[in-house]
C-alpha cells in the first residue's frame, strides 16, 4: 500500500505524428499532428470515428463501407502474423455482430485488406494507417504492432452502433501513431490475488485501448506470487497469509489461509497471450523493503534472525532483505528465474517504501555500510539496487524502479517510475534518466472514482475520469531535451481494497480509457468532451465483453429535500453532466422514451425512484434506485458523513460476511488516524431518537513512524461508548451509546438513544470512547427520527 498521501519490447521510438520525424524513446512531439480543418471537415467526423483513443489524424470521406457475412478479409503477402491478426479481428467481429468474415483469398473483392508494408507512413511499429471507402477497407502497417492497433480501429468502427449483423462504416482515412511508448496499468496481485485467466481478460482490455505495458506487481509483505523452482517455499510459505480480522477464521474459529501463486507454465502462458496482443509484461520483484513474505519463506534472507508471519496488514512495513553476498546470490538466482520467463527489456526491482530501521540497528549491517565507505543507509539502498542492476545489464536487461531508488545515486542506465507525486519524474530527467509518470494520487486507481455510496472501497480523495484525463504526462518544469527522457505514463491499481475481480475492473476501467487517450493521442487533439461521447459506444463493449467497467462517471446521483405537506423534493444529477437522465416512478428501470429529467420532482412520502442516463438510446450506467420517505430524508450513510479531520481516509470491507454470506460485506468509511465523524447541519426539530449503524474493523494498518498519529480515546464506560456531542468536538458528550451489544456480533450492530431536545440545526460529532484502536469502530449510517404521530 502506497502511503504517500498521508506518509512524510517497451522502449523504442515515439512518432513524431507531422509523419517523417522520429524522436528517441518516449519524447513527445515537437510537432503537432496534421489536422483537418474546421473549416473544411464534414460535420459528421466527430460521430463518425467512434474510436478510443482518438486517432491522430482523420480525414473523412463520401459513402460508406458495408461490411456482413458476405465479407472476406485477404491478407497481402505469406505473412504469418499478420494472418493471425487478420483472424483475431474476425474472431472480434464474430463475438460483437454475430458473423465471421472469412480470411483468405485475392485481395480483388476482399472487403478488409490487411497489409504489411515496410514503406507505408506514418513511421513506427505501432503505427497504421486505415483506408476505408465504400469498396473496402485496408489497414497498411509497417510492423504487426501497427497492424493489430489498425485492426482494434477498425473494431471500434464496426461496434460503435452496439447492433448484430450488417454494419454501415463511414468511408474514412486515419494515419494514427502514439504520442508515447509507454502506455500502461500496474496490477498489483500481492494483496489480493488474481487467476490467469482473470489477468488475460485485464490485457484483453488493455490491448484493445492501445494499452502496451502491463506491470506486474509480483511481490510484497502479503504474498509471494510467482514460483520460482530454485526456492519452493517462496510460495509454499510466502504465498499464502492469514487475513486479519473475522476473514482470517472459518464458522468454527480456525485460521483461514489466503492463498495463490502462478506456476511458470501459467506465467509462460499470459506472456505468449500479451505478446499476440502486443503488450509487454514487465514483473516487479520488489526489494529490499516490501520483503516480508520472503523472509517469512527464508528468515536468513532478513537482518533480525527472526520470522515474520506473511504480513495481513497493510501500511509500510520494516523487514528489509539484509546485505550479505549469500542474499545477493538468492536474489540474482531468483532473477534469472525472474528473466527466463519474461523476454521484455525491462525488469522492475521496486526500491520503495523501505524504512531503514532494521538495517540501521544491525551491527552486520552497519559494519557493511561502513567497509564499502558509505554516510548514509539511503546510500547502502542506492549501493543494493546498482549491484543488482549491474547483474540485469550483464544479461542484457535493464532495471526500472519507483523514485526512492534516486535518493542512492542510481546507475546511470536505470529508469525511473515517478510514483511520489511528479518530482522524482523531474528530478530524473533533468539528471538524464529515462522515466514513467506514475503519480500518487493523480493515477492511483485504488483511489475512489466518486463519492457515491455504491462506489468502489479505496482511498480519498476521488481521482474521477475527468481528472485522468486532464493528467498532463510531460511536467511542464522539464525543458524540450529533457522531456524526450519522459517514455509515457502508467496508472497503478494497488489492491488492499479490491478483493474481487469485479472490484478490480471497476477500478481499472473507464479511467484506463482515459490513460490511453492521453498517452497515445496528440496532446492538441484531446477533447474531454468529445471523449464522453465516445465513451457510450465503449461502456456497451465493456458490458456485452462481461468486463465490469464502472459507470460512476455517468450513474445517477440523487439529492433529497424535505418539503412541506408530506412532500419532499428530488433532485437529480451525474459526475459529468454528461447524458439525458430519465427516470420512473413505478420501480420500473427507465428506457430511451422514459421522462426526461429537467428540474427537481415533486414527490409525496414514500416514493421510488428509478433513474438512468442515456446517450440517444443507449444507456450509459446501470439504474440507480432511491426511495424517498421520513427517513431517507434524516439518514446519513457513512460516505455522506464528513470527516472531523483530513488524515488517512479509507473506504474500507467489512472483514465479517454479511449473514455469512462471503461475498456480501458493508463498506465502511474512517480515518483510520482518528476516526470522527460530523453530521452538518443535522435538523434536530422533533427528532425523539439517535439511531447509529456500527461496525468494527481489525485495525491491519503498518503505518511505521506515523502510528504515533493513531487517536485512542479512554473509555468512560465498560466496552466502550459512541460519543455524540453536538457543535463541535470538544466537552462532554450529550449522548452516550455503549459498545456493548455491538461487541457481541462481528457484523453491524444498531444502537440507538432518546435525543436531547434540541431546536433547530446543529452539527453532531460522533467520535468512539473504546480504550483501544484495535478493532477500529465505524459509522455506517446514522439516522434521525421523529416523533411518532
């Protein structure tokens, strides 16, 4: 878990789009890409080139192109792979519109050409120029990368109308190239494990938004991922851990291992399955912190001479490899084991998060440090990571790894991944390094994508799709030289908080669709609101693929308003305006002929809701419902509450299985430094009863020298006691709800006390008196209730 908020095949050439230039690495283009004009362009080109990301250039054209069963794909040339290729679009076409064109045969007559062509322009690997008229369309590529991009165009084109059968394709010429050679997602599988198959179907995605670098995030203090025949307990020992909390014990109170780990032959296998989708998988083995699986698997391998338990927690942790020659050979032997199995340039060694506490209390260590000559343990890092780099360079590899590695003077040839914000990234190129944009928060995805109370567990502050897409890749500090050093961006998913595949997808996508537009497309020809509306086509794709995109950027939101008379008001809106929101009344799901939403509903006590916005026809988000009565009006649920303080804000899973069913938990909202919550502006006219929804959560957190932020607050009566004092948080508390019956159930517990009489609105602060922060109690709702009649 990355802290910083609240804690002190890839490389080659990026193409120039003014079609001739080529720049080293990933330099941006100093030359936008040639544009139609405005002036000249049909109006049809924007709902014609339905495509993620947005080509780099499009000309459109008179007529269209035709394309159903009939249709026949000819491939130029005895090319293999571009064959392939040919076939994989097929395959496409088959599952989205119900019929496969046939491939082979003369390229006269063929309705889809595809073509490798060493001289076509624009230049690049990845480049491809798509020509479509109403006679046929023909995908020109100077490599297979170029061609399988040409073909995903091509796709999107033919599934923009989200219909079966015969499709219609404006008659069009694209010359498309990508702004940068780094286009990535980092998936993080030490917290929370993912199958192959689960992974392929991540690349899938990637793949088909222009997506090339998939890094995997191998290892940590929760779990060894990866089988390494050499070492076997690696993931014997390390690959599994004992979650914290209710989850970490079955109905009968025994540990209940979390286990996984991908065997070589699987590893083999979703490299060769990027690979046919050009995607470069780059595996992170971190160290020399983030270590405590392996040396819970090997404890010779740590400084201490103890064993550590595979860490349940999350947070920054202590145990550090240590610094012998014997680890050095463990580590170089992993490696080769590591390069054996993944052919790409890149090697990704970490060298994050690795407090020195243990290193600068070993003598051993110390007396290392002091044999090699070095002032410091951020050099004995910087010494650790240059002779592990040198052994990667000696078998033709390169390492990359997140900023701290600058703080030891890294190897000239070593890249950096800028995860700390942006300056790392700054700092490393003007000192001449290579380096990925990957910054906390900015693209973090296991932060919230809304504050809706469906939305995904995770950290604050939201990171939107908006805001993904106004991510600016080079730093504007950085001068034209030292920008050609930036090889693009990638968005990080760390999975503390996404136990489910449903869960990572959701927090993958759409913003990775918004990452692609960014790093692929010409800075001059991003358009957020021209992105939305390519965006409907691409949520239906997401849905009839079975892939959980999360539609939080076009869900729903609903804000209710007491009325007089038995009425209330409800007001509806979406995080991007974006969309007509419909709506019913009879619980039925709203369609495209539903009433439009224009202004606040007049409502009597109770009525339901049901809502949904739609491009045209097509919805964009699943229904949202709300039912408005007495005390939806007066309840605040945990993520509408606000925090007292802006410390470590989490939307955390509850650890117990609601009802005992596994895959059902409440999501809860704390800081986890001082959990205190405020209802503003609470309208305590007539309100009889305090009503508060808890629950309790292990308090997993490794939070290094910041624990000393944890706020514990004495208990004043046996068990413990929510406290709720009213403006403000200081003084004695006006009501008082014992723990004591909640401490019976691992589940949520409903406590409830008479209000004071209070006239008017005021502020209530509800802050847990417990003795202790481990369990954690949170606030999943709290409601006001009136008077009865």
């Amino acid at each position: 878990m990355r802290l910083q908020s609240a804690l002190s095949v890839v490389a080659g050439v990026t193409l120039a789009l003014g079609l001739g230039a080529c720049q080293r690495d990933a330099a941006p283009s100093a030359t936008p890409a040639k544009e139609t004009s405005p002036a000249t362009a049909p109006a049809v080109a924007a709902a014609t080139t339905q495509v993620i990301p947005r080509p780099a250039q499009v000309e459109t054209r008179e007529g269209q192109l035709r394309l159903g069963p009939q249709a026949r794909i000819a491939v130029v040339g005895d090319n293999a792979e571009a064959t392939r290729i040919a076939n994989d679009f097929a395959a496409r076409v088959n599952t989205s519109r119900g019929f496969a064109p046939q491939v082979g045969g003369a390229v006269d007559g063929a309705a889809v050409v595809f073509a490798i062509d060493p001289a076509i322009a624009p230049a690049g690997d990845e480049a491809y120029v798509l020509d479509i008229t109403p006679q046929g369309a023909k995908i020109s590529a100077r490599a297979p990368a170029g061609l399988f991009y040409g073909a995903v165009t091509l796709w999107q084109l033919a599934t923009a109308d989200g219909g079966k059968g015969d499709v219609a394709i404006a008659a069009q010429r694209i010359e498309d190239a990508p702004r940068f050679a780094w286009r990535g997602l980092m998936l993080d599988v030490a917290r929370h494990f993912r199958t192959p198959d689960e992974v392929k179907a991540l690349i899938d995605q990637m793949a088909l938004h222009k997506l090339n670098t998939f890094h995997w995030h191998l290892t940590d203090d929760q779990g060894w991922r990866i089988q390494i025949r050499q070492y076997p307990k690696l993931t014997e020992v390390g690959g599994c851990r004992i979650p914290a909390g209710a989850a970490g014990r079955d109905a009968k109170g025994k540990p209940k291992p979390y286990c996984g780990f991908y065997t070589q032959d699987e590893i083999r296998d979703v490299v060769k399955y990027a690979a046919e989708r050009y995607v470069t998988v780059v595996p992170e083995i971190d160290l020399p912190g983030h270590a405590q699986a392996a040396i819970a698997s090997y404890p010779k391998l740590g400084v201490t001479g103890k064993t550590p338990p595979v860490s349940p927690d999350w947070g920054v942790h202590t145990w550090l490899f240590n610094v012998d020659d014997g680890t050095f050979t463990f580590l170089e032997n992993v490696l080769d084991e590591v390069m054996e199995l993944f052919p790409g340039r890149y090697i990704h060694l970490g060298g994050d998060e690795a407090a020195k506490d243990q290193w600068e209390q070993s003598t051993a260590v110390q007396a290392k440090k002091r044999e090699l000559g070095l002032k410091d343990e951020m050099q004995l890092q910087g010494w650790f990571m240059g002779r592990l780099e040198k052994y990667i360079e000696s078998k033709g590899r390169r390492m990359i790894g997140w900023d701290e590695i600058l703080e030891g003077n890294p190897p000239e040839d070593a890249t950096v991944m800028s995860w700390r914000g942006t300056d790392g990234a700054i700092e490393a190129a003007r000192a001449g390094h290579d380096v990925v944009l990957a910054p906390a928060p900015n693209l973090y995805l296991d932060h919230l994508q809304s504050d809706a109370p469906d939305e995904n567990p995770g950290r604050l502050d939201v990171m939107s799709l908006k805001s993904v897409y106004e991510f600016k890749v080079v730093p504007v500090q950085l001068s034209a030289e030292q920008a050609r050093h930036v090889l693009g961006a990638q968005a990080n998913l760390w999975t503390e908080h996404q136990r489910t595949l449903e869960r990572m997808q959701r927090a993958m996508f759409p913003r990775a669709a918004a990452l692609a537009e960014v790093t692929w497309t010409p800075e001059a020809r991003l358009d957020w609101n021209d992105f939305l509306q390519r965006m409907a086509p691409d949520m239906a794709r997401y849905r009839t693929a079975g892939f959980n995109a999360s539609d939080s950027a076009f869900a729903v939101r609903f804000t209710p308003q007491a009325g007089e008379g038995g009425k209330a008001t409800l007001a509806m809106s979406n995080q991007t305006g974006f969309g007509t929101l419909r709506y019913t009344t009879d619980g039925s799901d709203p369609t495209a002929v539903s009433p439009e939403y224009t202004h606040p509903l007049d409502l009597p006590l109770p009525s339901t809701v049901v809502a949904n916005a739609f491009a045209d026809t097509r919805a964009l988000a699943a229904p949202r419902r709300f039912t408005l009565d007495a005390r939806s009006l007066l309840a605040r649920g945990g993520p509408a509450l606000r925090s007292c303080k802006k410390g470590l804000l989490l939307r955390m899973e509850d650890d117990a299985p609601a009802d005992g069913k596994e895959g059902e938990r409440t999501l809860l909202m704390s800081d986890v430094f001082d959990p205190c919550w405020l209802y503003d502006d609470a309208p305590l006219d007539g309100i009889a009863t305090l009503q508060v929804r808890v629950g309790q959560l292990p308090h997993n957190f490794q939070l290094w020298k910041d624990a000393r932020l944890v706020v514990t607050r004495e208990a004043k009566v046996p068990g413990g006691a929510l406290e709720v004092r009213v403006d403000g948080c200081e003084g004695e508390p006006a009501i008082t709800l014992p723990l004591a019956p909640a401490r019976k159930s691992q589940g949520l517990t409903v406590l409830e006390a008479p209000m004071p009489t209070l006239a008017g609105r005021h502020d209530l602060c509800f802050t847990f008196a417990s003795g202790e922060h481990d369990p954690m109690w949170v606030i999943d709702e709290v409601a006001l209730l009136p008077k009865g009649p």
